[in-house]
C-alpha cells in the first residue's frame, strides 16, 4: 500500500470526531484528552524535533483503546508543527484496515510513521508496551517487575513519546534526508 498517498485523504483528529464519533464518543475522548498532560521535558523533546513527520492513525471513534491512546497524539502534535496527524476509520477505509491488520486481526489504533515526502519509516499499534503488561499481569499475575511507577496513561504517554522520538530520531539521521536539507 501506498500509505504517503493515502494520508492526504485522512482527517485532523476534530474532524474525524466530528465526522465518526457519537456523542458518547466525544464525550469519552474529551474527558481522556483533558487528562493527559505533558511534562516540560516532554513538550521539550518535542519542540527539538527538526523534521517534519506525517503520522497516519487508523482508528474507531467508539474503540476504548483508541479513546486511551489517540488523544496522546493530538498532544503531541500540539507541541510541535512537525508532527501532521491523519486519521481514518476503520470501517470506512477496508484497503487499510487489511493493509495494517495486526495479529491477524483489524485491530486499532495502528499508527504508521511516514516521512515528510510519505517514505515509510515504521509502524506502531494496537497498545503500548506498558498496557500489554498491565493486562498481562492481571491475566495472570505479574512475572516480574515492570519498573513503572507512574500511572498507566503516563506510562502510555511515554512508550507513544518514545516511538514518536524514534521515528524523529531515523529521520533526522536519514542520510536521504540530510543531503535533502543540506543538513
């Protein structure tokens, strides 16, 4: 699939609510959007970022995953003009929702990172590391210690800023990109 031209035809984050969500759905992404904050450093990182990275998220308004994890990224976006995000639904997009089916499953939020031109730089999604081994633990008791402290949409925050950073980090060291931008 080409996801570079795809993204053009994705929603900013409002309009997809406007256009998918009920207004239950509203009302549980703006009650989650109100609850994740950035720390300083956070925001710090991202405003460092250098290249421009467009992000395309598959999602379900009514998915409570989506709900815990996609407002994280309109944050990150608001903290940077470097990150543009699109979103599309899932039951409206079939080619990308075989395209991105994780598991063997249309599972979502599924995140792909592109690069400013919509060169394929890296995929992410259905949960962050941090909720896999919550629910884990609770399946079956924790194996061993996680070393999170921190509440588990901090820790939700941080693994999704650590990709974000990830990605940023491969396109900043893109030998493609350096003789692009002279840098």
């Amino acid at each position: 699939m080409d996801y570079g031209a795809k993204f053009g035809d994705g929603l900013s984050y409002e309009d997809f609510l406007a256009k998918h969500g009920s207004d239950t759905d509203h009302r549980r992404w703006d009650d989650f959007h109100a609850q994740v904050s950035l720390s300083d450093e956070q925001k710090s990182l991202l405003g460092s970022f250098v290249r421009d990275m467009q992000v395309l998220v598959m999602a379900g308004a009514w998915c409570g995953d989506c709900v815990n994890q996609c407002p994280i990224f309109d944050h990150f976006a608001q903290a940077t003009d470097k990150i543009q995000l699109r979103f599309f639904d899932r039951d409206d997009n079939p080619d990308l929702t075989a395209a991105l089916q994780t598991c063997g499953a249309p599972r979502v939020p599924a995140v792909v990172f592109l690069a400013e031109d919509g060169a394929f730089c890296g995929r992410a999604g259905d949960r962050t590391l941090s909720k896999y081994r919550q629910m884990a633990s609770s399946l079956t008791g924790a194996a061993c210690s996680t070393g999170i402290g921190d509440s588990l949409t901090d820790a939700v925050v941080q693994d999704w800023l650590n990709e974000f950073e990830r990605i940023q980090w491969m396109l900043r060291t893109s030998g493609r990109l350096r003789q692009l931008h002279g840098d």
